[in-house]
C-alpha cells in the first residue's frame, strides 16, 4: 500500500492547484474574449478618396488650421452641412419602449402621458424616433463609445466601466475638436474620463451613487438656461443619470418613473423652444438629438443582451419640419453605432475610422439627390477600408481612380447596367459584387444626370444598391473578431485541465485514506457508493451536461433547486428509514425529521421568492407580491429579520462561549451593530432615494468598521482564552501527560473555539447583508441561515452520511440560495444600488468589493459555514475517540474534505464550461448568454477560493494555538 499522504504535502500540491487553475484561467480570458479590430490613427481628408485610390496629397491635419481644415472638409465631401450646433442629451438607462411604444403600439398610457410635448413632436412630424439596437454589454461606457466611435467593444468593456480610461480610438468628438468646434459637457463624469481636455466648460457628476435620483439631474439642469443663451458652443451633451437610478431602486414601474419622465420631457421642451424655434439669435441651426445608452430590465437593471435591455432610444428633433405617419416617426430601427456615421456626414466631418454603423435613411431627406448618394458613397468607402484590414483577398479589383470622389468601373460605359448581377459566394465575393452594383449603378445615374434625363429609377436603384451593401458590410463587420491566439487558449485549457486532474487526486487519495483502511484490503480498491453519494455525483455530472445548452444556462436556477429539494429528499428517507417504529409516538421526539421539514419549507420559499432566469421572469413570485402590496410588509419583514438574525446569533454565541468575558464582548459589538443596522432600516433608506445621506453613509461605515473588528477579534483572540480541557487529570490520574499524546484532546478545545468565531462569522455576514441587500431580500437571507443550521444540526445528530457528502450538500445549499437571492447567469440582475451605500467618494475598488460581496452573499455564507461545522465535527469525532495523535495528521483530518470537495466541485465546473465555451465560440449566443456565464463561473472560483481559505487559516491557527496553550500547561504540570 502507498503510503499515505501527508498534511504537508497535501497542502502544497493543493496550493500548487490552485495557482496552476488560476494561471490557466487567465491565459483563457485573455485569449478567448475579443479584441475588436481597430485601424490605428484617425480620418482626415483622404477619407474623401476611394480606398483604392492612391491619395494625391499627403496631408497633415496638425498643420492646418482648425477653420481651413473645416473648409477642406467641406470641399471634399461635397456635401453642405446641414446644421452649425449639435445638443446631444443622453438620458441614461431610458428604454425606446417608453417614447416610442413596442411591435407598432404605443407606449402605456402611463409613460405617453408623463412625456406630453415629446409625443406632440412625434405626431406632427416634428420628430423621428429609432429604436436604437445596443450591444452587449449594456453598460455606460461601452455604449458611449460606441455612440461617438461607430465601433462596438469588446466583452470585457463591462469590467472596465468601472475604470473608465481616456478613449484613444477615433471619435466624433476628436473630429470636432480638430475642425475648432467648442464643446461643453454637463452630467456623467464619464465623459470627462473618456476625453479629457476636449470640453472648455463642463459640470460632472458621478453615475455609481444610486440612490441619488434628484440632485444628479440638478446639478445638470441649473446650467441649462445660462448655455442655451450662449453662443461660444457648437456641442452641448447633457447626460442625465437620474431616471436610471429610479430603475436600479425600483424598477420599471417605480412610483418615481412617471415624475422622472415628465422632468425629462420639460427639459426637451426648452431645449426645442429656445434653442431650435427662437430664430431671434444668429446661432445656425441646431439639431437635438435624444439619446440612451441602453435600456433596462422589469427590475430596473442592465448589463445583458434581452430585448428590454438593448431596446435604447434614438430621437432626432429639429431634422425635418413635418411627417404624414406617426408611424414614420416611431417604427424605426437602427444600431446605436449608426448615430457617429450620421452625425459625422451631417456635420461634414470624416466618419471615425473603425465605425461599423450606416447612415440612417430618414436623415437623408433634407439633402440634394447627389448629397444623399455622395453620403452613402462615403460611408461605403470609411466600410471598405475597414473590411481590407480584415479580409485577405483585394476588394477593389477591377476598379480604377478617377477624380475625388470617383471610382470607375473597368469596362465600356455602354456595359455599365449588365455588370452588376446577383451576388453570392464567399463572404469577400458577396461584399465586393454588392459594392460592385452600388458603384455601377451611381456611375449609371451620374452619367444620365448629366445628360439631364430621367434619372428617378435610376436613382432609387443606386440608393437601394448602397443600402444593400451598408447593411450586408455593418453585419459582417459587426460580428467580426481578430483571430483567438491559439497558444494562449491551448495553455488555458491545459492548465485547468492539469489542475482539475491535481484536485481530483487528491481528493481520492484522502477519500482512499479516510473510508478504506488497510483492513478493508486496500489493494483491492472496491467501493460501493451509497444513495446519497452516489446522487451528489449524478449531481455533479448533470451540471456538467447542462452546460452545453443555452437554455439551461439561462434556466439554471431551476436545475439547483431541483436538485437541492431531491437531496432533501433522500435525507428524508434515510431518516425515515433509520427510525424503530415499534417504540411508537418516539418518531416525532427526534430532531432529525423537523430538520428535514425546515429544510424543504426553506426551500420551497426561497424557491418562490425570485422568478429568476430569462424566459419567464415575468411570472408571479414572492418578491414582485411583496413590491406590489404596501411597503410596509416589505419593513416590516426587513425589522423582523434582522431581530430574528441577531437573536440567535447572540444566543448562539453566548451559549457556546460559556459567559467568557471575551465572547461577552463580542456579543456587546454584534448587539450595537444590530442597533445601527436597524436605525439605517427605519430611517434612512426610504430618505436615500431622493439624496444623498450623509446619516445613512455614517451609519454604514460604522457598521462595516464593528464587524471587521468584532469577525477579526473573534478569530484571532477567542482561541487564546476559551477553557482548556480538562480531560488530562481525569485521565490519567493527576500523572505527568505523555508528550506524544498531548494532540489527543485538541479536537475539544479546537471545537469549542471554532464553533463561537463560525457563528460569529455567520452573524456578521448575515448583518452586512441585511445592510446591503435590497429590503426584499431580507427574509430571503433569513431563510437561508435557517437552512444552514437545520443541515448543520442534522448532521451533527450522527445522521449516517459520508463527510464529503456533507460538504458537498452545504456547497449545493450555498449555490441554491445564490439565485433564490435574484441572481442569474445574465449581468442584468448585478446589484449596483447596494454597491455604493457607505461611500462618501466614489472608489472602484470598493464598489467592486461591494458588488462582489451583495452578488455572492449565499455561497459565501455557506462556505463560511463550514468553519461552525468543523468545530461541530471536531468535538464529534473526540466523543468517539476518532481524533489523531499527531497535530499535522488531526489537521489533515479535519481540513481535508471541507477545502477539497468545494475546491474539487469548482474546478470540474470551470474546467468543463471552458472547454464549452471553446467549443461554442461560434455559437449565435456565444456573448449574449455563454460569456456572460463564463464571468460568473469565474467569479464563483474567485468566491470558493477565498472562503476555502478563510475556513484553512481559521481552523489551522485555532489548532495551533490550542497546541501551543495545551503544550504550556502540560509542562506547568510537569
């Protein structure tokens, strides 16, 4: 027989694991999610030539002047600018549904009646509207840049909103900048991250403080009459950030929407009067146009790819003076890159150089004929460029230079209509016939145009064949990714695959070690599973199945649920099993079976407290009742949950502790912390949707510094003076202790100890969740501590199951309660709003924290559980005389399942959903539905790994200082 494993070793080769797992992890991340192609360097006049054309100048943008480089400009495109200023409002988070209604129906009548002079516009033509398609993710930044550049970001741009750097990619407001424009800014500071230096006046405010709904939008609006009768502007952008932090508090139908939205309609309603309609200043004309970067969920969130997500508002006011169809004006579709090609060609400036977007058709109308095909000529050409850098093959062959703004076709004038034709083949072939036609067909209308004869058909048919190729171009290049580094992706997959196959050994080993002793005849390694064991790997082996499917990943709530209710189950019947009937009414004297009950009931409301997932999030459920009924309920389950939690986390310590004066202390910094939480509760929350509480933040920081303190001080000082045993006397009659046996009874003290910091880890996180979580949430959190102890206090009654079994069913609880608490696989359902309470200034790495700490309140709950349950364990295993003799061996003993099973359960998940999401890539919902999963996934590896290493630092210090105090008192005795 090999010998065993020991502590030290195991230790490493765990580490060793860990470090190669999260190695791999990012070579995967790094290779596999999106870089999107960029040419480098920014538009200048050759812009104005055919891409295949060789340019006859070699211009130098820096060397002209502002106003000359204007002119040149406006020489070259041959196309008149249409206005002089721009105001572009970004109210943030609006959803195109709420001006524009959905699937040809008008908005409710709520949201219509709340935006009255914006709907005038709409129904006298004064307006045209689009619903702006977004792409995922649907955060602030990416969707900014996409707006100004034309170019859509990479997956990972969710990560660093927020960490906005300066944009250094070609943008509109670049382009302005260079021709002399001057610009000012008023709302999200954003902006000012993403270009600084551009705006000679500009007010702005942070967009992470949530719970500001008011003032946000004030400090905006005070500038607006002062602006609007200044002319030293030609770009005014207005971001309003209020109207999406009523979502992320209340959601879509938050009794502060209607106000918001009537606030915003006001505020057009100025721009319109004053800045548009009065002609007595000598301004030019203005153009405004209202925008949103994305939209938002029933719940008031974003971040995922669903219809109510990505459905932003796109509204052009001032652009034309009447409309016949209300329809015209409300049944449009667009991409939100759309809007830098058509303000770039509106304001005679060249469209930045990795824009993907098209000219939107009902700009158009106010242009001369050979404006609109020049204008579509050039978003054609800024197209071409882009597609060269990306296709091999030469997309211009055949075509030869003539004058600027020419291209000709090799071939007699005479064979000009038989050269276009239907296009098919390759991708590069279909792009270059489609161009091919475009051209043909323009050369076709200009040479009649000439001559002066009829030239409508001829017209429409050069429109419609650029149109086809705008459309065909921004498609492909809009789903286009540079080339997956294959020696990164191939390192990843290796290294997760070593690592899994690192964890999985040592678990066997220690699982060969614990449940197969050398009498057993280990050289013969057959085993067989019981019920419970073997459903915990069938559990195991149906989420690694589920991967594969995009449904299931959507639905995955449902799977865990399943799952944990069936494991209640088996629970159930191997307790009923194991009672004697014939003793008759003693069945219900035990424990076990109201565990049981506890856990089902537990399960089943928080089953129902969130319908979560994607399909059918629209369905009734605990916490939509609670949000619909009085919001006093919703209070006062808030109030009865935190007594309750506090309640038996005083009792528990105190209980445990054994009056200790130190626990004593502790359970005075819990007691305050409850007192404070309580008083946040009651009177400061309901305040914090309208300003900013300094009480409220006050009250937080304090709470968060209490609880650092009470969990740290619990942790490391408790284990010093918790009652030695005294086991030792009794012994051995008051003689001497053998030094090598001196191990045997740490398990009491050790178990003692672990037992009061794992319940002081267990109240204090729960605090900080009742603190932080959304109100509705709160018996949700509640609930699930119930569930815990019951499986705690089952298993600690000598239940017959397996300890890795136990470990797995607490990691199987925790996982279950992450989406009982409204989480998903979908970024929509990220908490932001709690992200942010007790900051005074806006820091990215505490918000993050925040954020991580809200999300994964339930795993990290249970993780943090396991430290009680060791304790628990510990003084079982003593009771039965199972402990060891040697420190290192008890510790290996202890430790080994409960960091093992979570750590060997998450490495088989992020290991086989990465060789998924490999296999996927091309899948149609690769980024909207596997990527975002991915993100998760890694972030419960992140989550595993740092409540694993919490549970191994507690109970390796907690032991070692037990030794080190049983050592002293035994040579005191000596």
């Amino acid at each position: 027989m090999a010998p065993a494993v020991t502590c030290t070793r195991l230790t490493v080769f765990t580490f060793a694991g860990i470090f190669v797992q999260i190695l791999g992890l990012a070579f995967f991340v790094f290779g596999f999610f999106p870089v999107k192609p960029t040419l480098s360097g920014v538009s200048g006049p050759e812009s104005y030539y055919a891409p295949f054309c060789d340019s006859a100048k070699n211009w130098s943008d820096s060397e002209l002047h502002p106003e000359k480089l204007r002119l040149l400009y406006q020489e070259l495109s041959g196309i008149s600018p249409a206005f002089d200023r721009l105001i572009l409002m970004v109210i943030d988070g609006l959803p195109a549904e709420f001006v524009l209604g959905k699937s040809g129906q008008p908005p409710r009548k709520v949201w219509k009646d709340s935006m009255p002079y914006v709907q005038s516009l709409l129904d006298r033509g004064r307006a045209v509207g689009y619903h702006s398609k977004a792409a995922p993710p649907t955060v602030t930044m990416p969707r900014l840049k996409a707006m100004v550049s034309g170019a859509i970001g990479g997956f990972l741009d969710v990560a660093f909103n927020f960490n906005t750097q300066a944009l250094l990619d070609d943008n509109l407001l670049g382009q302005f900048f260079m021709i002399g424009w001057k610009m000012v800014m008023l709302g999200d500071d954003t902006w000012l991250k993403l270009f600084p230096g551009l705006f000679m006046r500009h007010d702005g405010v942070s967009s992470f403080f949530v719970k500001d709904t008011v003032q946000v939008d004030k400090n905006v609006s005070r500038h607006l009459p002062d602006e609007l009768k200044s002319d030293d502007w030609n770009l005014l952008i207005l971001h309003y950030l209020g109207l999406d932090h009523v979502g992320h508090i209340g959601g879509r139908n938050s009794p502060l929407m209607a106000s918001k939205l009537m606030e915003m309609d006001g505020i057009v309603k100025t721009m319109h009067l004053r800045a548009i309609l009065d002609n007595g200043h000598d301004q030019g004309r203005t153009l405004l146009v209202v925008v949103s970067d994305h939209g938002m969920t029933e719940n008031g969130n974003h971040g995922g790819s669903s219809y109510e997500e990505t459905d932003s508002l796109m509204l052009f006011i001032g652009l034309r003076d009447d409309t016949s169809d209300y329809a015209v004006a409300t049944e449009n579709i667009a991409n939100q890159v759309d809007l830098a090609a058509t303000l770039a060609l509106l304001y005679g400036v060249p469209i930045p150089k990795n824009n993907v977007g098209i000219l939107l058709p009902q700009t158009l109308d106010s242009l001369k004929d050979y404006e609109q095909l020049r204008a579509l000529q050039l978003n054609s050409w800024q197209l071409l460029r882009l597609m060269q850098a990306q296709l091999p093959g030469s997309l211009h062959e055949g075509f030869s230079c003539g004058g600027v703004g020419d291209e000709l076709f090799n071939g007699h004038s005479n064979d000009l209509k038989a050269a276009t034709s239907e296009c098919s083949g390759s991708k590069e072939k279909q792009l270059r016939c489609l161009f091919t036609n475009a051209a043909v067909l323009h050369g076709i209308w200009k040479s009649k145009k000439m001559t002066e004869s009829d030239t409508m058909e001829d017209f429409s048919g050069a429109l419609d064949a650029y149109t086809m190729f705008l459309r065909t171009a921004s498609e492909w290049l809009a789903g286009k990714t540079t080339e997956k580094p294959v020696i990164a992706l191939g390192l990843g997959v290796g290294s997760m695959l070593l690592s899994c196959l690192v964890c999985v050994s040592l678990i066997l080993c220690l699982f060969r070690e614990v449940y197969h002793k050398p009498k057993d005849r280990p050289s013969n390694f057959s085993y067989r599973l019981s019920l419970e064991e073997g459903f915990i790997l069938a559990v195991v082996l149906i989420l690694l199945i589920s991967m594969g499917s995009s449904s299931m990943v959507e639905e995955e709530h449902y799977i865990w649920h399943f799952l944990v209710s069936t494991f209640n189950l088996l629970l159930f019947y191997k307790t009923a099993n194991s009672f004697e009937f014939s003793k008759g009414l003693n069945i219900f004297r035990e424990c076990k079976i109201w565990d049981i009950f506890l856990l089902l009931i537990c399960g089943r409301l928080l089953r129902g407290w969130h319908q979560g997932g994607v399909n059918w999030t629209y369905l009734p459920d605990i916490s939509k009742w609670l949000g619909q009924a009085d919001r006093g309920y919703v209070k006062y389950i808030q109030l009865i949950s935190i007594f309750l939690v506090t309640g038996w986390g005083l009792f528990t310590l105190i209980q445990k502790g054994l009056k200790r004066k130190s626990v004593l202390v502790l359970a005075f910094g819990f007691s305050i912390c409850r007192f404070i939480i309580l008083l946040h509760a009651a009177r400061y929350e309901d305040n914090m949707l309208e300003v900013s509480n300094y009480g409220a933040t006050l009250a937080a920081k304090v709470t968060y510094l209490l609880l650092a303190t009470s969990v740290i001080g619990a942790a490391t000082v408790l284990p010093w003076f918790m009652p030695l045993s005294t086991n030792m006397s009794r012994s051995y009659n008051n003689h001497s202790l053998p030094a090598e046996r001196e191990d045997k009874f740490l398990p009491v003290e050790a178990g003692d100890s672990l037992s009061v910091i794992g319940s002081a880890y267990i109240l204090s996180w729960c605090l900080l969740q009742l603190l932080l979580q959304q109100p509705v949430n709160s018996g949700a959190i509640f609930l699930l501590l119930i569930q815990m102890l019951a499986l705690s206090h089952l298993f600690s009654k000598g239940l017959q199951v397996k300890e890795w079994v136990e470990v797995a069913a607490l990691y199987f609880l925790g996982m279950a309660g992450h989406f009982a608490l409204g989480n998903s696989n979908t970024l929509a359902t990220i908490d932001v709003a709690g992200a942010f309470i007790g900051i005074s200034s806006h820091s990215t790495v505490l918000s993050g924290i925040l954020m991580f700490i809200i999300t994964y309140a339930s795993p990290m709950l249970f993780l943090l559980g396991l430290v009680m349950y060791v304790g628990a364990k510990a003084r079982r295993n003593h009771s039965r005389g199972t402990q060891n003799e040697d420190l290192g061996q008890l510790l290996k003993q202890t430790l080994g399942f409960p960091c093992l099973v979570p750590l060997c359960i998450n490495s088989l998940l992020l290991t086989a959903y990465t060789v998924v999401l490999l296999l996927m890539r091309n899948h149609l919902f690769v980024w909207s539905v596997f990527s975002p999963k991915y993100l998760y996934v890694c972030a419960t590896a992140v989550c595993t790994y740092i409540g694993v290493c919490i549970v191994a630092a507690t109970v390796t210090y907690t032991y070692s200082v037990a030794a080190m105090r049983k050592s002293k008192k035994i040579r005191r005795q000596n």
